[in-house]
C-alpha cells in the first residue's frame, strides 16, 4: 500500500518538471517582427492583457478610440490605454528582460574568460611557480573613492576613518 502512494505522489512531480520550460527554451524574441529582445530599442515590454511585445512595435500599433489613444493587443485584441510617455511607459516583462540582460552579460564575460584562459603563464600551472613576471601586467584594483591625506587605516578592522 506503501509503494502505490509513493508512486502516485511521483507522478504529478515528474509531470511538472516536463511541463516547465527550461532556459533555454524560453522565448526573448517579439512574435509581430521576429527579432530578439535587447536593451536598447526593442525592449520586451508587457501589456494589461499580459502578453509581451518588443518596445519598437508597440510604438507602431497606437490607434485612436473616442479620443483616447489605445494599443491593441495583436493576439488577444484587448486594449492597453497608452501611457503619457507612449509604448516606453508600459511595464517591462522582467523575465524577459532579465533573461535578455543575462544573455548580453554573459556574451560580455565570455571575452574575458578566453583571453585569460589563453595565456601561456596561466594555463595549468600552479600560482606558487609561476615568476613574478607573469603577473607584471595585471591590473590591481584600483581604489574607488578618493582618500585624503588626513584619512588612516585601522590595523584592526581594515576600515578607513579620518
């Protein structure tokens, strides 16, 4: 009796895993003119009935309703009143937005990973036999505020104080 209950249990969880779409899989293209979604023109912005279009279309489907302007949706047709500010004042779809600005982020890291992971002093060797002179032209960080004179470090804590 045990078992049957386990299995039954199981079923609705193996059930929803498949029916949730994977990361990849999630749409962050605009279905009116089939580009992607990026941050700058053609941000993913959402309308009341909860459908998302590119921002640079939205702008393109305004139309006038007994003197009030209106945007149509293209798949439900229900209308979103049209925000002062026009199609940039409607909200962002945030998941498409963050999957968006995860995308561009990760395509401005990856760069970075190679050109490290290709230089000659770096690769498979350990930090301890490495010369000094591997590490010559790598940047330290450089501070991000400006410390007058007066100011000290604390040997305790590492904080600055003045």
């Amino acid at each position: 009796m045990m078992d049957d209950e386990v299995a039954v249990s199981e079923a609705p969880a193996e059930a929803d895993e498949e029916a949730l779409p994977s990361r990849d899989s999630r749409k962050l293209d605009c279905i009116i003119c089939y580009s992607a979604y990026n941050l700058a023109e053609r941000l993913p912005r959402k309308l009341y009935c909860g459908h998302t279009f590119c921002q640079a279309c939205l702008r393109r489907l305004d139309t006038a309703i007994n003197e009030q302007l209106w945007i149509p949706c293209p798949q439900c047709r229900q209308n979103t009143p049209l925000p002062r500010g026009g199609a940039i004042g409607l909200d962002l779809d945030l998941v498409a937005f963050l999957g968006v600005k995860a995308e561009a982020e990760n395509q401005r890291s990856s760069p970075q990973k190679t050109q490290l992971e290709t230089k000659s002093s770096f690769v498979k060797q350990p930090i301890t036999d490495q010369p000094p002179s591997a590490w010559a032209n790598v940047a330290l960080a450089e501070p991000r505020f400006h410390r007058s004179p007066c100011c000290m470090r604390c040997v305790l804590c590492c904080w600055w104080w003045c």
